[in-house]
C-alpha cells in the first residue's frame, strides 16, 4: 500500500474506531486517498458519507450534522481555496462550541511555494478558530507510522469532543494533510485493503485490538463537577436563556423553586414549563414595564442577544442599584455576557437553604404572566385581523403556526434574522420540539445545509421530521446546498422559506429612515422565482397561501416530489450496494438510515410562503403598538 492510502485509511479506521458516524467530502484530487478510504468504510457501513460539490455548503452540512448529532463530523476537501471555503462554518463551529474534525489535503512541502497549480498556504488557515491545528508529516513507509497517525487521530477527535481531561467545550480541528503522488491505490489493490491492512509496511498499521482507539478519553460525568454557586432566594429574579446546547431542566426547577420568569429564546430549548413567557420580547420592549419591573438577581445560561429589550435588560439602568448576575459558563473560559455585567460566573445554581417567600404566590411572577398574557392577547388579535385577508401570509402567524404544527420528536431549524425573532416573539412555550440555530456568529450562510445536516443526524437518531424557517435572503445564501447528488443522504425535511423579496430586517433598523439609498443597499430585492430553483434541483415545491394550511403540507410531499423520488428509485437500483451499506450502517447505530428521499415519507421539499416586506413592517409596529398598549391597560 502506498504511503497516502496508508495514511488515509489508517486516518478513517482510527476516527471510526472513535467513535465517527458522519463524514462529508467535496470532491478533489489532492483528497483523493482520504475520499477513497472514507468512501470503502462506508460501502462496508461503518460510517455515513455525504458528498457535495461546494465546501461552504459540505462544511454547513458537516456543522449540521454535528450540531444534531452532538458528535464529531469528518470534513474532507482538497488542497487550495476549497478549504477556505470551509471558513464560515468553523467560525460558527467555534462560536457555538460544535465539534468538526478538517481534514484539508494539501501538497508536500517541496510544492509548495513553487507556483504549483492549487497551492496556497493552509498553515492555521483557521487562526484562532479551531481548538487544536496539526500539520501532519508527508505519510512514509517507516516504523512508527501507526502509533503516529492513531494517536494524532484521537487527539484530534479528543480535541473536537471537548475531551480529554475535563469539561472541555466541543469545537472545531483542523489537521492539514500533506500527500505525495500516488495518490490512488497501487494497481489491483482491492477497496477493501483500504481498511488498513498493512502489506509492503515495515510494521503492522493495525490499530488496538478489540477495535479500541488508541488513546481513549475519561468519561467527564465521572469527573469533579462543575462549581455549582448558591443564590439566596429574592423575589425579583429572572432566568434569562439565549441560544445553546445546554440542559435546561435545572434551569427550570430553580424557576419553579423561586417563583421566577423564564425568558427564553426559542434555540435555548428551555421555552417550556409554566414559567416559561412567550411574550417576553413584547414586555423587555416596553420601557414601562421594564422600568416597573427591574430584577434584582438574573441567572443566564447560553448566548443572549436576540433583542434590543433583553441587551437592555441584562444591562439595566444607569444609577440602578448593582444586582446579581450569575453566568452560566458552557465551559472553562466559554461564557456570554454580552452587557458586561456577571457577577459570578459559575457551571451552575441553586438556590441556597433559608427563607423564601411563596414563590407560587409571588406578586413579581403573577404581575411577569399577566403582563405576557395581554401581550399575547393582543398580538394575536392584530395577527387574526392582518390585512389583506384574514388568516393571511404574515411572516409571524407563519412562524407561530410552524413551531405548534410540528410534532413531538420534531425539529425545527430557525435561520437568522427576522425567522428566529419571530419565534423568540410569537412560539408558544412546548417541549418534544428541538430547535438549532446557528447562532454562534448569526450568519445567514450555509443554513439550508446546516439544516439538512441537522435533519439527517436527528432522523439517524430516531428523531421525527424537521423543518427550516428561512428569510429568503438566506435561502438564495445557500442555493447550492440545493444540488445534491441522487446517491446522497436526504433527511425528512421541510425548507419553509417566508419570501419577502429581501431583507426584511433592515426595515425594522434605523437605516430604514433613509429612501435613497435604502432599497438597493440594505433592502436587496432580487425577484428570484424559488419554484424554478426547485425545480433546477429536483425538489418538490409548494406555494403556500394561508398559514393554516401549513400543518397538513409539512405531512406530504410537495409537487414534484414524484420526480425527485423517481430519480432516487433509479439511483437506489444503480447504487444497490450503497443502499445495502447504508442499511447496514442504520442497523448498526440501532436507528434508521435516514437514506434517499422518500425513507421517512416526505424527503427534502420547499414550502415558499411569499409576503410583503413593508407590510411585514407595518404589521410588527402594530402588534408592538398594540402590545404597549396592553400593557398600559395593566398599570
Ligand atoms: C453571512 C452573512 N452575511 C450578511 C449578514 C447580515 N444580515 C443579517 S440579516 C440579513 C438579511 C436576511 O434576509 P432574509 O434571509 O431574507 O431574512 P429577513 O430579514 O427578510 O427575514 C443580512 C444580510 C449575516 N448575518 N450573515
Ligand atoms: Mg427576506
């Protein structure tokens, strides 16, 4: 075997041997050896391969993927600028703490710096995004090579896992791979010695026997706990949640324990319970209530700062008296405090023996729900009567409907901008739902990907269908995530896109007071016709016209869904093995495989629900309005 078959093969066995479920690849030649030897492990069904033709939407499925799955994804691409592609998804894998293993092939170093056609310099091409970089040796036939390329591998794998020695916090490593021709398997070496047999080597490149990794890591629930911080009961407390993977349910108890508001932001996954206030947003806005309503003690968990009204309140008034601001850390040294306030930072809180009032009775969490359920009241009143039709397209009565309308087990991806606001204002609290975002660096990139990476972990998983609500811009962001070859993975998955022509965001920013320039450089029309994008891609497409008919579509395929499954049909007969590989790899992970379109009934389809930026406007200014209003009504 050649020295980078070797390498690579050896690479797949040992990250299989980890633990590794997922790996997706953009096709190259400089990658060849490791495409080669991931694609062999998955024909033999110990891992799921998904290919794509662009790296930035291969690294947002790859950040999917392992957002979901809350595991380590391989990501491969060749050498040059397609891993600078993969820049945008390892930044947003930093921020929010999601484990991605990059592997980039690159030339040996003697062609480097030569002007060599795709050579450009990979070194820390990351910076200071990835938790661990590793330049690899050129692979060799010398001794040693085994416990090398093992022992580097889990350390990667380690590294990505927030393993190894504590409650580190899952993120992305990037080892750059230097390969020298061949580049391909010797002449007539089977695909299967591609599962690291060693013949021609001067030592065996087995790994432990007993298919154990080289190095394995401590389980860190057995480890010294996180410090937890006590907090005397106060009646006035809030427990603010942002964005996260983190377990709420203590969150919650304490809330129920000290009579306290939850406000929490729909990827918090802590918008449950009967503390929990859909309304929040709409009261944090509103000075009266915020000024009549200051907390003095606030636990936060996760990434606040989806809104004005909950920055203001984290940072409170000036002249206010100083307050306690505990901070939940994901991590060591990973904590948000985006006001500059906490005053402890701690792994997590209870409330500390001694007095307590009646938290059932509580005055300050009576007056908190009363407030949400006038605001509530009030919001949907201006929903129900929005103009031009009742029951109409408004882009909040979409997202409301779509986060009550999917089931248990469901998941729903919330892009950025105005989609994941109008969850944070108007979904009603629920458990049984899973909500991700990308949220890490609230980019609009990548997010058709990074949600069908997210279905196809989740159904893999056992978990039931998903969808994604997505502004159109970022739709358009990641069309090519679109275009997915017929021997693909496809998940269950429902792409709502609320089509407002633009970026209806900036409507609601002060930029909007100025006509001129506004339309063209903030607004950004662009009159794209989703349908014959769909329909470029093959995938079905609906147009929705009333809100209430969202329920019974994101049960069904959409039009053309019949072709889509018709080119999956010939693609299954021509790729029988695959599909058998597949099935075996289902069977070992004890769940389904979550293969082609069609497997859990529905397959990847659009559901387009046009609406009207300015009236999208003038709607939010109402139900605000109609919201302060309320909550005059209340003093
Ligand atoms: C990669 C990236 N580029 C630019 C932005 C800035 N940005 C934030 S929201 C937004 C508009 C999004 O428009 P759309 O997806 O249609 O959602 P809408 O605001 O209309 O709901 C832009 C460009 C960003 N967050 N990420
Ligand atoms: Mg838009």
């Amino acid at each position: 075997m050649n020295p980078s078959t070797a390498l690579a093969a050896v690479l797949a066995d040992e990250l299989i041997r980890c633990g590794l479920r997922e790996a997706v690849l953009a096709p190259g030649s400089r990658s060849a050896p490791l495409a080669l030897a991931l694609h062999a492990r998955a024909e033999a069904g110990g891992v799921r391969l998904h290919v794509r033709i662009d790296e930035r939407s291969a690294s947002f499925l790859a950040l999917g993927l392992a957002k979901a799955s809350r595991r380590p994804v391989a990501l491969v691409c060749t050498s040059g600028t397609a891993a600078a592609h993969f820049h945008a998804a390892v930044i947003e894998a930093d921020e929010a703490g999601v484990p991605l293993i990059v592997l980039t092939a690159d030339r040996p170093p003697e062609l480097r710096g030569t002007g060599a056609s795709q050579t450009i310099d990979q070194l820390k091409l990351y910076g200071s995004a990835v938790r661990w970089f590793c330049e690899l040796g050129v692979p060799e036939a010398l001794p040693g090579m085994a416990g090398y390329w093992r022992s580097l591998t889990c350390r990667a794998w380690g590294q990505a896992a927030g393993l190894g020695g504590g409650h580190g916090v899952p993120g992305p490593v990037h080892l750059n791979v230097p390969l020298r021709d061949p580049l391909v398997p010797d002449d007539g070496e089977p695909a299967a010695a591609l599962t690291a047999s060693s013949g021609g080597w001067p030592e065996s490149l087995d790994g432990r026997p007993g298919n154990r990794p080289w190095t394995s890591f401590a389980d860190p629930a057995a480890g010294p706990g996180w410090p937890a911080i006590e907090l005397p009961w106060a009646e006035r407390g809030l427990i603010i949640c942002g964005d996260g993977d983190y377990d709420a349910e203590p969150l919650l108890r304490l809330a129920g324990q000290a009579g306290w508001p939850v406000l929490a932001e729909p990827s918090s996954n802590a918008r449950r319970g009967p503390n929990a206030l859909p309304a929040y947003a709409y009261l944090l806005a509103d000075p009266g209530f915020a000024a009549a309503h200051r907390p003095d003690v606030i636990v936060s968990a996760g990434r606040p700062g989806l809104s004005r009204g909950q920055l203001a309140c984290l940072r409170g008034a000036p002249g206010e008296p100083p307050r306690r601001h505990v901070v939940l850390a994901a991590g060591p040294g990973r904590w948000s405090d985006p006001a500059r306030t906490a005053t402890d930072v701690a792994g997590s809180v209870r409330l500390a023996p001694g007095p307590a009032g009646d938290p059932a009775g509580s005055a300050w969490l009576a007056a908190w729900r009363a407030a949400d359920a006038a605001a509530r009241a009030a919001s949907d009143e201006v929903l129900a009567v929005a103009r031009p039709l009742p029951d109409s397209l408004s882009e909040p009565l979409l997202a409301r409907t779509l986060a009550a309308a999917l089931p248990d087990g469901g998941l729903l991806w919330a892009a950025s901008s105005l989609p994941v606001r109008d969850l944070d204002q108007h979904m009603r609290p629920r458990s049984g739902l899973r909500v991700l975002a990308s949220r890490g660096a609230s980019g609009i990139d990548g997010l058709i990907s990074a949600a069908i990476g997210a279905a196809c972990a989740h159904q893999a998983d056992g978990g039931g269908p998903a969808a994604a609500l997505l502004g159109d811009l970022a739709f358009l962001h990641d069309a090519a995530g679109l275009f997915i070859g017929p021997d693909e993975p496809r998940p269950d998955l429902c792409l709502v896109v609320a089509n407002n022509d633009g970026g209806g965001i900036f409507s609601l920013l002060e930029q909007a007071a100025l006509p001129v320039p506004f339309e063209r450089v903030f607004g950004t029309p662009h009159g794209a016709d989703l349908s014959s994008l769909a329909a470029a891609a093959g995938i079905g497409y609906h147009r929705l016209e009333r809100a209430a008919d969202l329920p019974a579509l994101l049960g069904g395929p959409a039009q053309g869904a019949g072709a889509q499954l018709a080119r999956i049909e010939r693609a299954r007969s021509q790729y029988a093995r695959s599909q058998y590989a597949r099935s075996q790899y289902a069977r070992s992970r004890g769940g389904r495989a979550g293969g082609a379109a069609g497997d859990r009934g529905g397959g990847l389809r659009i559901i387009e629900a046009r609406t009207d930026r300015a009236e999208g406007t003038e709607l939010r200014k109402k139900i605000s309005a109609a919201c302060a209003a309320a909550l005059a009504g209340l003093r």
